[in-house]
C-alpha cells in the first residue's frame, strides 16, 4: 500500500525520504505542474544528516493524478492544510487514513471537516528540520513522534510497527490532544524567539530567563485548561528541545526568511484568546506576539 506525501517542506521531505529509504512505496503530491517540472529537473528529494547528502527519486504527481489514496500524510502549512486536503479529497478511498503533521491547534478540525469519512490521525514531533533550498531537507535534530486518534474509538493503525521499524522514533497515544497542546507550548516558547533574536534554537541558551517565564505563563494557562499533563516539566523539555535542534531553523524563523506567512495564528493566536476567555494574566506571551507581529509587519508580512 503506497503511502503519499502532500507537502514537500521539511517535515514532508524528511518523512517521505526515510520512507522512501526504507523500501517503503511513496509518492509526493505537488502543488502544480510547475512545482512537477521542477522537482523532476533536480532530480528527486535530497536529504542531509550530518555530512551525508543523499538523493532520493521518488515518484512525484499533482493532486489531479487519478490514483486513489488509501494513506495520506498531510505535511503542508496549518493555515494550507483545508485548501490542501480539498485537493485531493475526491481521491480518497473509503477507508482513508489520513496523518495530520501541522504546527500548533486548529487546522486539524477544519481538515477532519473536510473530509468525515477519513480517519483523521494527529501526530506531534518534536524532530528537527530544516529546508535548505527546494527539495532539499536538512535533518537537524533527533526527537520524538507521537501519533493518536483524537476520536479514541480505534486502536492504533498497523502501520504504526513499520514505521517503527524504519526507526522513526514514534509512539502511540491515547491521548493525543494534551499532547499537542505540549507541543504547541514548546513551539511558543521557542519559534517566535528564533525569529526576534534571527537565530538557530540553540543560541536560545543566552535567553535562557526569557524563555523561563514564558513557560511559566504557558504552565499556568495549561493547568488552568485541566491540562496538567500538558504542563508537567515544560520547562525542562523546552530546554531540552533547544539542545537537541540546536542547529535547527525553526520553521518560524524560515517562513519569515523566505517571506512567507508564519504559522503564529495557531500558536500564539490559538493560546492567547484560550487565556483571555479564563481571563488569566499572561504579560509575557502577550508582549511576545506583539512583537512579532510588529516584526512581521515591518517585514510585509501577515500577522495572523
């Protein structure tokens, strides 16, 4: 059974690259036929860990191909993912299993909107990677994947132990939300960082104070939201985190490089109106989205 890849940015190429590796069948969806063109001129998908550079030729295709989809990965931007998954909705087999890979919370509802019939799995990693040009990924940190049905009412997928075997460092959870909602506090702590400071995560250990009270605040609005799971330890992973990708570009930080829009609307946007709703104070997190959006506009760039 053929996996595809719709979304050929870090996380998508790093994914469809181990698994293409592997043995693994696997085809990437490109946006057009221009992006088609020019993946096939260079060649394939190239990805980079430590000093070796591989090159994969994996077969590519629009999302008007006429192959149905029975496993989908689903790598594009949040704010891309309803528009993306439309695309290719008519293609979907009955039984479609559908791995959501997007930053932050809110676009995942509105995918599973899209198409109710698919199940719609929510996975959280905590890897790094980064684009170094078109088709070239960059892996730049070792992390942890965690995959689960926010619907609770399957078991996990069989494909789970294959990827397992391709030693994607990936487990299984019952509880897939708070898990995001960890996820989304890291990337709050780290991503708008990386872009105010134009640095790699790991140069965030001069910054150490400030992101020890942005985690406070993100500690309080996560016990608040009885998400303590969520909140245990925060601080410490993030620390963690940052040295792990320490030469890791957020994908922040490379979406304002590019000068593309942010994913800030499903992070901060997504976290800040939770907290004004249960009317808690969170100074810190509210001064930092500020300037980022201050930076973004300054930069010609969306704000949301």
């Amino acid at each position: 059974m053929s996996w595809h890849v719709l979304g050929a940015g870090s996380l998508g190429g790093l994914w469809a690259a181990r698994l293409f590796r592997g043995g693994e069948p696997v085809r990437l969806i490109l946006r057009d036929r221009t992006r088609l063109a020019q993946y096939r001129a260079g060649g394939g998908l190239r990805l980079t860990e430590g000093d070796t550079t591989s090159l994969y030729p994996l077969p590519a295709e629009t999302p008007e191909a006429g192959n149905p989809i029975r496993r989908l990965i689903l790598a594009c931007k949040s704010y891309d993912a309803e528009d993306a998954i439309a695309s290719v909705a008519a293609r979907l087999e009955p039984e479609a299993e559908v791995l959501l890979l997007q930053n932050g919370l809110g676009s995942q509802d509105a995918v599973a909107a899209r198409v109710p019939r698919a199940r719609c799995l929510r996975a959280s990693t905590t890897e790094g990677a980064f684009r170094e040009t078109d088709f070239h990924v960059v892996a730049a940190g070792a992390g942890q994947i965690w995959i689960g049905d926010p619907l609770g009412t399957q078991a996990s997928p069989p494909w789970l132990e294959t990827l397992a075997n391709l030693s994607f460092p990936v487990r299984w959870t019952d509880d897939i939300d708070a898990r995001l909602w960890r996820k989304l506090a890291i990337n709050c702590a780290i991503n708008p960082l990386t872009v105010l400071y134009r640095c790699r995560n790991g140069e965030l250990g001069q910054h150490r104070a400030e992101v020890a009270a942005l985690c406070n605040e993100l500690v309080v609005l996560l016990e608040a939201m009885d998400l303590a799971p969520a909140a245990q330890g925060l601080q410490q992973e993030v620390e963690a985190v940052i040295a792990a990708t320490a030469n890791n570009r957020s994908s922040m930080l490379q979406d304002v490089d590019r000068g593309q829009r942010t994913e800030v609307s499903y992070l901060l946007g997504h976290a800040l109106p939770i907290a004004e709703r249960l009317r808690l104070a969170v100074p810190r997190l509210t001064d930092l989205q500020q300037r980022l959006q201050a930076l973004l506009a300054e930069r010609g760039l969306p704000v949301d």
